[in-house]
C-alpha cells in the first residue's frame, strides 16, 4: 500500500508519548483508538496540531484520534511502529466490585452479539422454510442451513476465550487455542467411550463435553490471564516466544481437563437447572421484572451485566427467556409512551424530541426518548414501565423465548421463529401489541393532568417575524465539530435539526445572537432561543446530563428575556461534568431547520465565543 501515511503515523506515536507507552491500538471507520500507560505523556495539542488528524477526543478510558475515512490506511502504519505487549500495565482508575464484573461481563459478550445473532436469523430462516414446507427435515439443504447457524454455538467457547483475554489483557490466540483444546475431536472421542483418563497417571481429568458452553470457557481464561502474566514476568524475553506458550498450554491444559473445566461445568449445569425452573415454575418472573424495570436498569448501566444471562441461557438450553422477551416489551413500551407524548404536547420543541425519539425506540434505541422524554416527564416512563411489565407478564406466562440474540426493538421478533414453529413469534407480537396498548392507555390519560400543567406553564408564542439570513457566532469556546460525530443518535442523525457541536474548553455559554430566550430547561442543561430575524436554535450542554437534575449547571436568564450577541446565558462546571464520567459535547441545532433552504458551519476547528460560525440561509 501507499507510504503516504508513514510521516503522519511516526508523529501520532511520538505524539502518544512512544511506541513504549501505547498498550492498546484499533480503529472504526473514522477514529484511532489508543489505550496507553501513563496519560500524562500525550501531548493533545501536538496531536490535534498534526496535518491529517481533525481532532482528539479522551472518552471512557479511550483516547481517539479523528482521522477520517483513511483511517485504515494510516493504522496499518501505526501497526509497523507499536508494540502491542499485553502484559503492560495500564493506570486506570478503581472501580467498585459491581461495576468491575458487569464491565467484564459486558466486555466478553458484546463483541459475540453479532455472530450469535446471524446464527439465529438462519434458524429463524430455516424455521420458515419448514413451516411453509419449502424443505423437509429429512433434506440435506435443512441439514447444511442447520449446520451454517450450530457452528456458532458448537465453537462458542473458542470464541469467547478470544474476546475475554482481550479484555482481560491476555494473549487471544493462546487463549482461543487453549479453548480448542477443550473441543478437540479426540477429547470428545473419550468422553464418549467413557473409560476413566488420567494425565501421567496421577491426574484425573473428569470426562464432560466443553462443546457449546459458557461457564468453563470463563473460569479457564481468567485463570490463563494470571499464569500467562506471570510466565511473561520470569521467563527471559530471549527465550518467552516459545517458553510462554508451551508453558501455557501445559499448565491450562491440566487445571482445564482436571479442575477449572469439570468445576464450570458443575456451575454450568446448576445454571441450567435454575434457568429450568424458571421456564417450568416461574416463567413469568424474568419477563416482568426486566420488561418493568429496564429503563431503571439502562439509567445505572445494569442491564450490561443481566442480558448476557440470556446468552448463557442460550448457550445451555438453546433458547433465551430471561432478558429479550422483557427487553423488547419494554423497550417498545418506551417507544409508544413517547409517540403518544409528541401527540399531546402543544411544546414543538418537545414535540419533535418525543417523535424522533420514538422512531430510534421502535428501532431497539431507547437512550434518546428515554432522556430526552420519558424521564423528564416522569409520566411517560411510569407508563411505559407498567406496559413493559404487562407485555413480559404474558410473554412470560406463554414462556415465549428467543432463538438468537440481536436488535430488541420491532426487527426483533423474527429473533423469535424457531424449533420449526410460529408460536413464539405470534406470542411476541401478542406481548408487543400488550405493552403497546397498555401504555398508550395510561400515557394518554395521565396526559390530560400532567401535559395540562405544563402547557399552562408554556411560554408565549414569539411574534412573527420575517425570516432572514442570519450568522450567527459561536455561543462557547472550544473545538467545532460535525453532528455527525455526535454520541447520541437523535443530534448525530439530525432529526432534531441541523447544526454543529463543540468540545467545550471552558463552562460559559453566551447568546450567539440578538434575540430572545424562548426556553430554560428545568434541569438547566439546555436553553432555547430566537433570534431578531427568527433563527430557533436549541444549545444542550453535554450527553445525558438531564440526570443532574441541574447539578453543576447556573441559568443567567430567564424565559422571555431579551438578549444581546455575545451576552452570557449559562455557566456549567466543565471538570465537574468530565469527573462525573459525561460526555461534554455541545450539540447546537436550529429546530427550525425546514424553514430554510441552506444552513452552513464556516468555521471548522478551535473556535471563540466571538468568531462567525454558522450561516443560516432563507
């Protein structure tokens, strides 16, 4: 490939503080993403200085580097530089046991969701084939499909070895391999004839089949993680290429065969057991409580560690029935609450929040409407939490299950085709159309209390006015950036307007017009205004920061109140908000996009509170 981007890639490391302090490098299809030893050595004005990169950003432990749609071709340079040594020790910041696991959890799983779900869309598909007859089990084409979607699930464990010593900061192909182990056909060939095994004659290895299952894979890996380090340790970096894996796979070659694995699938099997009495006896139990109290659950980042209970579950039975029956009936919930708010309120502002934020809800993404609507509101999440609940009490009673893992939202049904049947799915739809009605019932007769108090409190409509041309300055200082790049679906995607966003370098806001304040968030995180010449625009001061409560946020103005171009308008505490783990990016949007034929950013890169940055055209 070309050599182009070989300058560019030497002055990124350098930049990063050496090849020495980089412990982790990947890409997405704009960003660099690095994880280093010791933070103080990056120099960030240096890196955003560099010709060829458009922006630093430090988010959730990882430092990204915004290169553009060539990113690949400028990694693959920075891949001949770095040293990608696993056993490096990185500083990170402690972190309660809970959090810890549902991170580990999480980290193991989620890479998988992909495959397992592709696998289950082809027994979804294969399901179909059956019910309409197009092929008959006995068939080598239902054979071969069947064959296309168990691969999945037979080398489960490789797989999860692989994602789990990347999170753990081990080597994935020894771990992957320490996995095959545990499937190879001669294992299974003495498992199978039964006779006892013993390793040097003194080891008994316990005879259990590894294929398809989750809990050993986990024990045998976190394990690995810590001889594996400790190997890398001793043994002289001369000889650990070959030492460290041979020595490796001696060790977790025993302690899987003789402890860690027979002891997982024990685990395993009681795992199996209780998922068992729960179908049998208390079916309904899991759908209720996570189709009613998801949306609690995403607000505290618990729902990381309860949905990969469904993969185990699906992993040991085949199916899962403890987090996507509930899941989708909540999340479709969320998304009718929201719908029918967009069709009470007289607020157009909220109006196009509540519509917007449905449409992604619908799709299975429920953040946008569940921060920007549902909880604000208060009514609409009650409502939705009791639909949610309705909806997974008779998925629950029907003991509905899904056959793969993936999208929850209304794509998410045909998850629920298989064992050559139509009866999960016409029951998830049941469940749906439950949560559905139900919800919008109670969400549109609260309405009548709650969205009357509110309009009573609504602010007075501007006088009109004739649209013009308007620039406008920035309204903070900090670095400009696309919407695009924004983390959140509803500003990314400009469904509330078009606009820019920008990393704030300091706490103050200011009018970046004349005009008017049309509208102060009670949380104190957003403020809406009109301009003279009738620009609208909506200013929201980081991600998710609703759940302040106001926290950290002071209003210098009021409802109404006439302002000046450059005036302040709103202070926040730009440190209290990076410690507190937000995402600080300043979406601004005009919410009367429609209205005008071009809306242009004309400034790209560090800007001041004084500096022309967009230019919005009748």
């Amino acid at each position: 490939m070309s050599k182009k981007y070989e300058g560019l890639a030497h002055d990124i490391v350098e930049k990063l503080g050496g090849k020495e302090n980089i412990t982790e490098g990947y890409h997405c299809q704009t960003r660099l993403r690095f994880k280093v030893i010791d933070e103080s050595k990056i120099d960030t004005e240096g890196l955003e200085g560099l010709d060829g990169v458009a922006k630093y950003i430090f988010n959730a432990g990882v430092h990204q580097i915004v290169i553009g749609t060539h990113v690949k071709d400028v990694f693959e340079e920075i891949e001949k530089i770095i040293d990608l040594d696993p056993t490096k020790e990185v500083q990170t910041e402690k972190k309660g046991i809970l959090t810890a696991i549902i991170e580990f959890v999480a980290g193991t799983f989620q890479p998988v969701i992909p495959a397992l779900s592709g696998a289950g869309m082809v027994k979804a598909v294969l399901a179909l084939l059956i019910v309409f007859q197009v092929i008959s089990p006995e068939s080598q084409t239902y054979y071969l499909l069947n064959m296309f979607a168990d691969g999945v699930f037979f080398f489960l464990p490789i797989i999860l070895a692989f994602t789990e010593a990347q999170k753990l900061r081990c080597n994935p192909i020894l771990a992957a391999s320490v996995a095959a182990m545990m499937l190879h056909p001669n294992w299974g060939a003495l498992v199978t004839a039964g006779d006892p095994v013993s390793f040097f004659e003194i080891i008994p290895f316990t005879l259990a089949t590894y294929t398809g299952s989750v809990i050993p894979i986990l024990l045998v890996i976190f394990v690995q993680s810590y001889v594996e380090k400790f190997l890398n340790r001793v043994i002289p970096k001369s000889v650990e290429l070959v030492f460290v894996p041979m020595l490796t796979f001696l060790v977790m070659g025993t302690l899987a065969f003789s402890v860690l694995g027979p002891l997982g699938s024990i685990l395993g099997g009681y795992l199996a057991s209780f998922f068992t009495f729960l179908s049998v006896n208390a079916s309904w139990v899991p759908a209720v409580l996570i189709g009613g109290f998801l949306p609690i659950m995403v607000m505290f980042g618990l729902h990381n560690g309860v949905a990969p209970l469904g993969v185990m579950q699906m992993a040991e039975l085949g199916y899962d029935s403890i987090f996507g029956p509930g899941c989708v009936c909540s999340n479709i919930a969320q998304a009718t609450a929201s719908a029918v708010v967009a069709f009470r309120t007289k607020d157009k502002k909220l109006r196009q929040l509540a519509t917007s934020g449905s449409i992604t809800a619908y799709m299975g993404i429920t953040e946008p409407t569940l921060y920007g609507v549902n909880l604000p509101k208060k009514y609409p999440l009650i409502s939705a939490m009791i639909g949610g609940g309705l909806g997974g009490l008779y998925a629950g009673l029907t003991n509905t299950h899904r056959f793969a893992t993936g999208s929850s939202g209304l794509p998410a049904i045909l998850l629920y085709i298989g064992d050559d049947t139509m009866r999960f799915f016409w029951n998830i739809v049941i469940a749906l159309i439950i949560s559905a009605v139900s919800t919008a019932i109670l969400t549109y007769f609260l309405s009548f209390k709650f969205e009357k108090e509110a309009n009573e409190l609504e602010i007075p409509e501007m006088k009109e006015v004739i649209l013009e041309d308007t620039l406008m300055i920035s309204p903070i200082r900090g670095h400009v950036l696309p919407l695009s790049e924004v983390h959140d679906e509803a500003f990314a995607s400009e469904a509330l307007g078009k606009g820019f966003a920008i990393e704030p370098v300091e706490g103050k806001v200011v009018a970046p017009f004349d005009g008017e304040i049309a509208a102060v968030f009670p949380t104190k995180h957003a403020i809406g205004l009109v301009s003279e010449t009738g620009v609208e625009i909506l200013i929201h001061v980081g991600l998710n920061t609703v759940e302040l409560k106001g926290q950290y946020f002071d209003v210098l103005v009021e409802a109404n109140e006439k302002v000046k171009k450059g005036q302040p308008i709103l202070t926040f505490e730009l440190e209290q908000l990076q410690a507190a783990g937000y995402d600080t990016q300043v979406p601004v949007v005009v919410t009367n996009t429609p209205q005008y034929s071009a809306i242009e950013t004309i400034t790209i890169g560090q800007t001041d509170c004084n500096q022309d940055i967009l230019a919005v055209r009748v």
